[in-house]
C-alpha cells in the first residue's frame, strides 16, 4: 500500500527530509542504527535541536508553543526521523503530561511547565503503576495527606521507565481513601530533587537499567502542583493513557525495522539460498508488511479524528498491533541471524577489541538484536496489557 501525497505534501516530506538527515547528530545516530545505549545527552539535544528549527512540538497547539500538524504531516516526521535514525522525543512529557496539563492544568502550569518541555530543558517520567497496581491502576495506595498548603506524599511506585534521569514526575496518588477506589485518586506534578525521594534501579532481561522503583517518604509537594481537581486524577489519567497508547504504535520505527529485516533476509544465505527465497519467512515478512499498512491507516484516523469514543477505541487497538508488530519484526530478526545472534553487547563493549572481531562476522551491522529482542518482551504489558487492551475494546464497542 501507498499513500499519495499531493504536491504540497510531497514537498514538505522534503523539506522535513532535508532537515532531519543534515542535523541528527552522527554519534547519536550510529547508536541508534546499532540498537546501542541512547543516553540522556543524546535525547535532550535532539530536542534541543528540533525546538531551534520551532519543530520541538509539532502536533502541540500553536498557543503552546507547537506546530498544530496534521494527522499525515505528522506520520512524515515520525517516519522520516525513524528512517535517519533519530533518537525519540521524549514522550513523557511531550505526549503524555503534557496534553493533562494544557487541558486540565491551571494557566500557571502552562506557564511555568510546557516552555520547559518544549525546550528539553525537563526530563519527565510517569508514577503510575505500583507493586500490585499495575493492570488495575486504580487499585494504587501512594497517599497524599492535604496539609495547609502543601501535600505529604508516602508511597512507592515501580516500572518507573528512566526515572534516573528525571526531574520531575507525574504521579498518581491517593488523596481519600473512602469510596470508589477511582474517585479518591489526584494527579500530582512532584520535583524528583524534592527531599525523601529514592530511586532505586530494577535491571531488565537485556541487562540495562531503564527502569527503577521509586519511593516517597514524607514528600512535600506544594498545592500549586495539584492538576485540576483534587480526586478527579483517574479522569486525566485516563485521558493521558489515550496519548500513551497512541505512541507505543511507533510506526515510523517498525518501518525503519522491517527494512532492516528485509536487508537481511537478502543477505544472509542457508544452504547457498538467499533467506528471503524461503517461501515461508518470506511470506511472514508480507505478512508484517500488510499489518503494519493497516496499521499506519488507522493511526492516521485516531491522529485526526475529533471522536473520543473512537480516539480512545482506536488508542487501544494501536496499542495491541502496535506491540505485537514490533514484537514480531524483532523475532524474525534474531530468527534471520540464527547463529549471529550474539550475546547483547554494551556500548562500551561495541570498541573492545574482542567484540570488534565478533562485529566484522555479522552479515549485517546490528549488533544488539538480542537485547532488542529481549527488551520488547515488556511492550505488550506496559501501556496496560494487551489482555486489558481487548477487554476495553469489548465495552466500547458494545457502549457505541
């Protein structure tokens, strides 16, 4: 399948080309071809670069400092910055806290939080799930005891996704204990500097640390740090995981990926036969090829519909094919280098001499597919799992 662009279109994808290919930085983008460590460094100053062109926040409102892109305008981007191995806009304060607080938020956080964002001047991460509280989010039991004017927060929240880095967290605590469990929770905006803040790293199977536990301990967050209303949080929480789930689609990467399988699929060679002459993996990378079409249509109807009930339908039906994809593509990766497929190698590793030696065997430069590999086994799970994916498509289509 492809899309056809008219002639204004097909300029600006030139123009968004010409940009991002001249100005991703090439250290930053060898790590990412190579699938190697991408460090905090390398994200905020893309960020930083992408703001100087006035592309920190293309699909924001121009109100706030974005670009308002359209739906199409804005899969261009993704996918021409996915192509030329540009690291991510950090989501979480981009595309997740962001949207709460231009909708929700009082004009003081817009003030005092989006130039930030925009700017790559704060590195956000989210305070969600809890030991116990993951699938059911509205189960959590951080507190926020209200004192004059400010909150004390006691808790601990985990699978918090590069909370080392952060300054600050969006979190999810609860502020009455009576009632519905969803209509005691408020949305908290907390400085990760704050006193009685740990941070403590959880180690995943590929060997990286990208996520953490953190704990509260008699946190002070002042009142002005509330978003909206006091125990309406599960309402923009709700509205926050739309923008979530959109985003684990990553069409644009998936793309870049299959590409790169494709490319080895017609490198590599069993028996004297090219890998892509085998009917059957061939036919499992059309296969990939039609889902990820379709896929890219209907994110392009959830982008650009002004529906809730079928943004959020749509937000979760991404989320579902979005991360079975990726999953997929990276299997028939590991599944094309059989033997290649190397124990995952550390970005200091990637110039050790031994590991040097190890890389000029690969039929193709991609180093880390195995802790690629091993990394996406969470994508079906976090974002809430697929499993609850399907559940809320069942209510909302009965509900329509």
């Amino acid at each position: 399948m492809e899309l056809h662009h008219s002639t204004d279109e097909l300029e600006f994808k030139q123009t968004v080309t010409h940009f991002v290919s001249q100005n991703v930085p090439p250290s930053t983008a060898a790590k990412v071809a190579r699938g190697l460590r991408i460090d905090k460094e390398d994200i905020l100053g893309w960020q930083r670069i992408l703001h100087a062109q006035g592309w920190g926040a293309v699909s924001w409102p121009k109100e706030h400092g974005g670009l308002e892109w359209d739906a199409l305008q804005q899969a261009v981007f993704d996918e021409v910055c996915s192509k030329f191995n540009a690291p991510i806009q950090l989501p979480f304060g981009l595309k997740m806290v962001a949207p709460v607080i231009m909708k929700f938020g009082s004009v003081a956080q817009q003030q005092k939080y989006l130039p930030r964002i925009i700017a790559g001047l704060d590195w956000w991460c989210q305070g969600y799930s809890e030991p116990g509280s993951g699938s059911d989010l509205a189960s959590l039991k951080t507190r926020a005891e209200r004192r004059t004017d400010h909150y004390v927060v006691n808790g601990q929240k985990t699978w918090t996704t590069l909370a080392q880095h952060a300054d600050m967290i969006f979190c999810l605590v609860r502020t009455n204990p009576e009632g519905r469990k969803q209509e005691g929770i408020s949305f908290l905006l907390i400085d990760m500097k704050s006193p009685g803040i740990t941070v403590r790293p959880i180690q995943t199977i590929d060997g990286e640390h990208e996520i953490n536990e953190v704990w509260f301990d008699n946190v002070s967050v002042p009142i002005e740090n509330l978003v909206g209303e006091e125990n309406k949080g599960w309402t923009y929480a709700k509205y926050l995981l739309g923008h979530e789930r959109t985003n684990i689609a990553q069409i644009g990467k998936s793309k870049r990926e299959l590409s790169k399988l494709v490319d080895m699929a017609t490198s590599i060679k069993v028996a004297g036969e090219r890998l892509l002459d085998d009917r059957r993996f061939r036919d499992q990378i059309a296969e990939l090829a039609i889902e990820l079409d379709a896929l890219e249509v209907t994110n392009l109807r959830v982008i650009g519909s002004e529906n809730p009930a079928f943004i959020q339908l749509g937000a979760s039906i991404l989320k579902i094919k979005g991360s079975e994809i990726q999953q997929k593509i990276s299997e028939l990766q590991m599944q094309a280098l059989g033997p290649y497929a190397m124990a995952h190698l550390q970005e200091d590793e990637a110039v050790d001499l031994h590991a040097a030696q190890a890389l000029a065997h690969y039929p193709v430069d991609s180093p880390n597919l195995p802790g690629q590999y091993f990394n996406y086994r969470k994508i079906s799970i976090y974002g809430g799992s697929n499993e609850i994916q399907r559940n809320i498509i069942a209510k909302l289509t009965l509900d329509l």
